[in-house]
C-alpha cells in the first residue's frame, strides 16, 4: 500500500500531459535537449532565465538537427525562429517548463517537480558507474562509525542500511543486464554479429567492467567478513542497541523506544542478510558467464577455418605420404610435417571452474552477562523515579494539601528523596507542562523562606484553584 500511495502522489503531482514529448515521433530530440536545458542551460543559475535567453538556446541547440527529426504529429515550420517557438511551446505545454513574469519581463525555469524527473533520466543518461569497493567500504566505515559512537552517529546505520540495499541492487541489475545481453547473442543468426556482441557489449561492458572487479585478488569482499561480524556483534550488544534507539528516538526518526529499537534491529539484520546472501547472487552471474563461455566456444569449434594456404600444405604431406613405399624409411620428416595438431593440454578447451565455496565458522554464541541486565532495568528504574508528570505533582499537592484549600511551602513535610524531586519544582507549576496544571492550581508568593533541610528559597502559596477543581 506504501508503494501505490507514493506512485499516486508522484503522479498526482506532475502533468497529464508530461510525457507526451518523450513518447512523439521526435522523443530522441526532445528528450537530448531536457537534458541539455537541464545540465548546460539551467544546471548553474540560481534564478529563472529569460525566456528570450530560453528560446535562443532551443534554437541553437535545434540547429544540429535536421527538420524531419524534430517534426511532430503537427506540421513544423522550416523557420529556424518559428521553429524554437514550436518546440519551447511543446515543452511548456507539456508541462516541462513553467513561464512567469518578474517586473513585467517573462522568465522560464524548470517545473519543480519535473527537475526530479529530469535529473533521474540525466543520472541514467550518464550511465553511472559503481564502485564496489566503495561501496562495501561505505557499508563497513558507517557500520563501524555507528557502533563505536551510537550517541552521536546513529545516522550512519541508516546510512549504511541504504548503501547495503543499492551495493545488492546493482548486483541483480548486474545479473539482469548479462541475461539480456546473453538473449541478444543468442539470437544473432550471423557467426560475426555474434561474436561482435559478444566481445563489444557482453566482454567489454560487462564482463571486463565489472565482473572482473568481483574475481580479483583485492576483491571489495574481503571486507564482508568485517562488516557480517559487527552487524551480528551488535544484534547481541542490548546495550548498543538501546543507545542507537535512544539516538535515533531523540533525533525524530521513531515515535516510540519500542519503534526505534526495532528499526534499529531490521537495519542490522538487513545488513546482515544482504552480506549473508551474496554467494547466491554471485553464483547466477558465475553461472551465466560460464554458460555463454561454452556457446561462444562450441561456436568457434564449428567454424570453418578458410586457410587457403593449410589446405595446400596438408594436401601436399598426403601426396607425400600416398607416393611413398610402405617402409618407414619414405615417410617424410616428422620436423618437416606441418600434421601437428593441438592434442596438448595448453590447447584443449576448459570450461571456467565453479568458485569454491567460502569456508565460514558458526558466530558464537554470547549469552547476555545478568549484571548488564541489571544495570538496564536500575537505569530504567532511575529514569522513573527523577521524571517528574503532571499526575505525580497533582497527587503530592493532593496528599499534601488534604482537605483544605491552600498550603504554603513552608508547611509542606518533605520525607524522602522521592517527595524532594517533586517539591523543588512546585515553584515552577504555573509554567510547567505548557501552563497544564493553570487550571487547577494558582501559585502565589508570600513573604519568608522555606528552609526545610533539604532546600532554601523564598516562600510560596499553592491553593486550588476553585471548589470543582478537585
């Protein structure tokens, strides 16, 4: 339901007719000049442009491209002037832009929400590339960074919650991105076309780019082992967990200690599961490279090597071989025969090994110290007994006052620690919980002092405030 509330609101937010543009006769143009309005013309002005500066821009950017690319279904007209007009009025219309005038001159900026959008399809444009290692590394330093200082840095086990989601993100696009590409060789008809997809996007793009990252000596998984041990040490640490809670709850990020722990708790174990887990996700791209190494190899096998020069070689060592006696003596030279084919080892074809499985150890098993307990429920009971509520002010005032209507600070017994917590800010009722305590009580202050042993301050009278406040 998140997911369809979020898609609703998005597009709730953006134009009917946004993507009628990208999806024109002429989508390669308009969408090459969002991106170049976004990135060249808008991407460093902190404030709208000119829209006579706006159409110029269209305009020269509209130069490089003949007419035909960038008619749409209506007619376009072949006017270089008359033709930016066209295309800023498809933009605006759309809802791309937004015009407005400032002191009675028009400017155009970007729609608020549409920059969103552009900027996502400038990032895809790019073509963005991920550093595994980064990314491994961000995980493990903001782990780490977490847990050594959950007071302070509890909003670095978010951050590394979301870097572990996007590192494994990549990964499946990894995976879906060799199948696809694995789809299109196989259904190249032409031996050449095949092995130029093979070699140029599979090899080149994939297999080289990024695959290899994962195979190499100092490959980014070295680290996984650090970053699978202090996410399960802090799973077992209640009292790690209590602080990134506590942080996390005072800085907003959960209503209520119990939802702060547990979005502490499945932080971790989402890291945990994701480092976990990576051996499958490993396998599938393993098992794809490995699939498409022996196609593209059976393939080779099956080519018909066109040597003109092999095939005069050989037929003439069997000519030479047919006119020769039976004995061995009219053999031709063994060192002269060029009938030498590749039978060795080096030569044979072998198909890429399985990686061998990560040897792991069981994480041991920690039970929690019972004077840690403890500790936690003394701290808790210690919180409880110095908070002072409005509900422990209206029984101490009550039980003090009894049935009269007044008492003075003087008059009031203070027996124990208990009663001097709620006794040292009863000069403060009338401010205390936004005022909440006004309306049934007034203070008031009187001549003298209260000096009772415990505190020395000036004397002061709470009474009720009427005869149906009590």
């Amino acid at each position: 339901m998140a997911i369809v509330r979020a898609d609703a609101m998005l597009f709730n937010c953006l134009s009917d007719d946004l993507f009628k543009p990208l999806a024109s006769p002429s989508r390669a143009f308009n969408a090459a000049l969002l991106l170049h309005l976004h990135a060249r013309i808008f991407g460093d002005t902190a404030e709208p442009l000119r829209k006579s500066d706006v159409l110029a821009a269209i305009g020269d950017f509209a130069a490089d491209y003949a007419a035909s690319e960038i008619a749409d279904d209506d007619a376009t007209p072949a006017d270089p002037a008359e033709r930016r007009s066209v295309v800023y009025r498809r933009l605006l219309d759309a809802g791309w832009l937004v015009e407005r005038r400032e002191r009675y001159v028009p400017v155009v900026e970007f729609d608020p929400e549409a920059r969103l959008l552009v900027e996502e399809l400038a990032r895809l444009n790019r073509g963005e590339t991920r550093s595994y290692g980064g990314a491994v590394l961000d995980v493990l330093g903001s782990l780490e960074s977490a847990i050594a200082n959950p007071a302070e840095r509890s909003e670095a086990l978010v951050n590394a919650a979301k870097s572990a989601r996007a590192f494994l993100s990549h990964l499946r696009s990894l995976a879906g991105a060799m199948r696809k590409s694995e789809e299109r060789i196989l259904r190249e008809a032409d031996h050449g076309a095949a092995f130029r997809l093979y070699f140029e996007e599979f090899v080149a793009r994939h297999l080289v780019s990024d695959y290899r990252t994962l195979h190499t000596r100092l490959n980014p998984f070295r680290f996984r082992s650090g970053i699978v041990r202090e996410a399960g040490r802090a799973l077992r640490d209640s009292l790690t967990l209590r602080a990134l809670a506590e942080a996390g709850l005072r800085e907003g990020r959960a209503p209520t200690m119990e939802a702060a722990e547990r979005a502490v708790r499945a932080d971790l174990a989402e890291i945990l599961s994701i480092f976990e887990g990576l051996d499958r996700h490993l396998d599938a791209v393993a098992d794809i490279v490995a699939r498409l190494e022996r196609r593209i190899a059976a393939a080779l096998r099956t080519l018909d090597h066109r040597d003109s020069d092999r095939i005069e070689r050989t037929a003439a060592a069997l000519r030479a071989v047919a006119s020769a006696d039976d004995d061995l003596a009219g053999l031709p030279d063994p060192q002269v025969s060029l009938l030498r084919p590749p039978i060795g080892e080096p030569h044979c074809y072998a198909p890429r090994l399985r990686r061998p499985p990560i040897e792991s150890e069981p994480l041991p098993e920690f039970e929690l110290d019972p004077a840690i307990e403890a500790f936690i429920a003394a701290k808790d009971a210690f919180r409880l007994r110095v908070a002072v509520t409005p509900e422990r002010i209206v029984d101490f005032i009550e039980a003090q006052i009894g049935r009269g209507r007044a008492i003075r600070g003087s008059q009031i017994r203070i027996a124990n620690v208990d009663d001097f917590v709620v006794f040292q800010r009863l000069r403060e009722i009338d401010v205390l919980f936004d005022g909440s305590l006004r309306r049934r009580y007034r203070l008031s202050r009187v001549e003298g002092r209260v000096a009772n042993g415990w505190l020395d301050c000036p004397d002061f009278l709470v009474e009720r405030a009427g005869t149906g406040a009590r």
